[in-house]
C-alpha cells in the first residue's frame, strides 16, 4: 500500500526517488521507529508529523 503511493507520487512529480520499493520501505521503518522511541519514553503525546525529508535520503534522484 505505502509502495503504491510512493510510486503515484512520483508519477504526479510530488516524489523524486530512484526506488520506490525501497522508499515505500523507509517510510515504514521510520514511522515504526517513532512509535518505538514514543514506547521507550513512555510518552502519551500524538507523533508529530511526517518529516519532509523521508523520502530525500532513501533511493533519491
């Protein structure tokens, strides 16, 4: 599901990525990380939002 929207975005020129597997993977692995740090502190507060570059880093043009 997260690959599929990768790949739309970047078809619209929203995303710029070489891979979009491997970016669609990124994305998970970081929002998973985010709810782990969230349980390690034992913080109640909602993440916040996506950061910009999550798909700069990974498979970027």
């Amino acid at each position: 599901m997260v690959e599929a929207v990768v790949a739309q975005a970047c078809e619209r020129g929203e995303a710029h990525v070489a891979d979009p597997p491997k970016a669609a993977w990124a994305v998970v692995a970081q929002s998973e990380g985010q709810v782990r740090l969230a349980k390690l502190h034992r913080s109640t507060e909602r993440p916040g939002p996506p950061r910009g570059n999550r798909l700069a880093l990974p498979c970027a043009r």
